[in-house]
C-alpha cells in the first residue's frame, strides 16, 4: 500500500496554478503522511467521508475536514453517497445536501461529482454552488449504469438542480 500511495501522491507535489487533488489512496491513517506536505499546494481537496476519517482519525466529517485545514488544506469538499456533501474552508463548514432520485448504480459518482464540482469552479461559482453542482451531476449517473448512462450536459444538470429537492439526511 504504501508504494501505491507515494506513487499516486507524487504527482500532486507538482507545482501548480490553480490544483485540485482527487484523491483514492486508502482511508488509513499512515496513508495521510504521504501526501500531507502537498495539502497546502492543493486548492481543492476532494476525498470522501470514509477517508477523511481514516486519514485523521476523527469521530465526524467535520471534525476530519478541520484537521485537514490544520494541515495546510485549502478547501475540502468530502463526498458520502447519499448524505450531505461536506464543503470546509478557512471560514466555516456548510453541508450542500444531495438530491433525492431512484439509485439504479453508483459506479462513477464520485468522479462526476469532481468533474461537476470543478467545472462550477472554472464557472466562477463559490465552493457551495459548485458542489450543489457536483451532487447534481452524481445524481444523473445513479439514475443508471455507470457514468456512460444517459444524455446530459451542463445545461440539462443545471435544470435538473434547479428543479429537484436536494434532501437533509444526516
């Protein structure tokens, strides 16, 4: 595992403009030390929940987002399924809840949650919009098989997000 890691987190050490980091490395506590020193170089940090409290060790999402502030994150923006997503900042923590739609497969959400969520920030939008965007472009893909299912684009997501209830579940 750990040369999976380093491997996967070498790349973020990377100097960048504007960055964002999705990150796959395992929810484990050692997994946090190998690519902790480029937290504070990343603008965006997109894990999920299970994660972030493998990494940190914290009994709750908002507590793990804020040991991942102390540690140099920008932004954290944690995903978990069908709760709310958790957007963390320097200046508070806001949930973006998830929309309600009938779950078919959830292969690919996490990935077209980041590919929403950044294209809302290439937008302009502040990291709240842009992950209510995330969470409407997951919800697309759990209506059907996998990220290929369907024929939607930006426009159809922004219908569709400003048309449906984003639910509370938590």
């Amino acid at each position: 595992m750990e040369s999976h890691c380093r491997r996967r987190c070498s790349r973020l050490r990377r100097p960048c403009l504007t960055g964002s980091a999705v990150e796959d490395a395992p929810g484990v506590p050692e997994a946090l030390s190998y690519f902790e020193a480029a937290l504070p170089h990343i603008d965006y940090f997109l894990p999920n929940d299970e994660q972030v409290i493998g990494w940190t060790g914290a009994s709750s999402v908002e507590d793990g987002c804020r040991r991942l502030l102390d540690r140099g994150a920008q932004c954290a923006v944690v995903t978990a399924g069908p709760n709310p997503t958790v957007v963390a900042t320097e200046y508070g923590i806001t949930e973006v809840p998830a929309f309600t739609v009938d779950v078919v497969n959830t292969t690919g959400c996490g990935d077209v949650f980041s590919a929403g969520f950044l294209r809302g920030v290439s937008l302009g939008m502040d990291p709240a919009a842009a992950a209510r965007l995330g969470n409407a472009t997951a919800a697309q893909v759990a209506q059907g098989l996998g990220s290929d299912f369907g024929d939607y684009d930006l426009d159809v997501v922004k219908r569709f997000s400003s048309s449906h209830t984003a639910r509370e579940v938590r």
